[in-house]
C-alpha cells in the first residue's frame, strides 16, 4: 500500500497519457483472470505463481485494440455452480454485482459502474459448470435459464453494448456449446451473439491455457471484435 509520495526540490507531477475511449469488459472465470498465463514456457516450481491478469487475453485484446478493458471474474465459479457442485456460493450472476465478492456480507463491496460504459461484453463462462457433468448433470433449462438471467443483467446495465458469449477454451463438449448458442438465441437480440472458442490443452501442469495460448485466443477474438465494432 502506498500512503503517499514526496517529490524532490523542482520535481513536478506529469498528468498521464489519456486512456482510450474504446471499452471492453470481459466476464468469465479462472482463464479470463489469466490463472496459468505463467507456465509458459515451464511450469514454476510453485505453483500459486502462475497467475498473470496483465498478459490474460482480455488484457492482450485491450493493448491491440486501444482499448480500456476490464476484467469480472472468479475463478472456479460458473453460472449454475462452481466447479465442486456448489450452488450457494457467489457464481456469475451473483458476482457481477460485486467489486469485492466475497461470501462475508461485513467484506462485501457493491459495483457500481460510474458511467463506464463497454462498447462490448464478452462472457466466457461454463467450464466450471461442466466439472461435474457426467456425475450430476445440469440441465439445458437449468443452465440457460441462469445463463439469461447474467446476460438479461448485463444488458440493463449496457443497452447498447454488444455482447459476446462463448464457451470458453478448456471444455471442448459441444453440448456446452449448443446451450450457450441456444441463450443466445433465446435472448432474441442482435446485438448479443456467439463466438465459437478453440481448445487449448493448457501446459503440462496445468489445464489453463499458457500465456502463447492467450495470444491465440486473442488472436481469435481480435478478428471477430474487429468485424463486430468496425475497429
């Protein structure tokens, strides 16, 4: 924490460079807040240093398409649940609402957007959803009726942003991907649509994808956001 800084004789602040006008926002889980960036190119002896939300594909897409992003994730959570079962827990449609989501009601921070408005949101959620799926299954009504819940939120407090959903790079089961494509079509607006994700297989310690893997999931959505917003 810094408390303050003291400037020597004739030195002078300089206001920073302006931030760019373009927005994006990316709400997701582990791998948009950039858990397993750095195992690349090998995995770190330990292995709570593998985090990096600077080099995560949000991040990347920002600097390439000047533009501010911002990342709303947690890891391990999903719509329906996280990836033990949990349902009781802060998931996505819980957590959007919160600066600090924590379960404890005393630490909780509300979000309030303050006038920061995206031109796109892209939603990357499931995986977690899907860890228990051939031993406890969701089902489609289930999953897609929260999944509209988040995106019917996000539209509220963005009416004319676009939004992205898309399955994410870990879980490659196209069920997951029929039922994100189907929330999609049950929200019945054109500015909400679907990007198909690739899968990465992660490092070999880990199934997150590595920091080359971000840059080419970046360099996937880079393509759509461009077509999308006309950048």
């Amino acid at each position: 924490m810094v408390d303050g800084l003291r400037l020597g004789t004739g030195a002078t602040l300089v206001d920073p460079p302006p931030l760019p006008q373009r927005k994006l926002l990316f709400i997701g889980d582990s791998v948009t807040c950039g858990a397993g960036v750095d195992n690349w190119p090998a995995c770190p002896a330990e292995t709570n240093r593998h985090s990096n939300a600077y080099d995560a594909y949000g991040m990347v897409l920002g600097r390439r398409l000047d533009a501010q992003s911002e990342l709303v994730c947690f890891g391990g959570r999903g719509i329906v649940r996280d990836y033990l079962g949990h349902r009781n827990v802060l998931n996505a449609p819980q957590f959007f609402a919160y600066s600090i989501p924590s379960q404890e009601p005393v630490t909780q921070a509300k979000w309030t957007d303050d006038g920061w408005t995206p031109d796109a949101v892209v939603i990357s959620l499931g995986t977690n959803d899907w860890n228990l799926q051939k031993t406890d299954p969701l089902t489609e009504d289930e999953f897609v009726g929260k999944y509209l819940g988040l995106v019917r939120n996000v539209r509220a407090h963005y009416p004319h942003a676009w939004i992205v959903l898309t399955q994410g790079s870990i879980i490659g089961d196209p069920v997951l991907s029929q039922w994100v494509q189907e929330t999609v079509k049950r929200m019945n607006d054109p500015r909400v649509v679907w990007f198909a994700s690739h899968h990465f297989p992660g490092s070999t310690c880990d199934t997150h994808p590595d920091k080359i893997e971000h840059l080419e999931i970046a360099d996937d959505f880079e393509v759509e956001l461009r077509k999308l917003l006309g950048w």
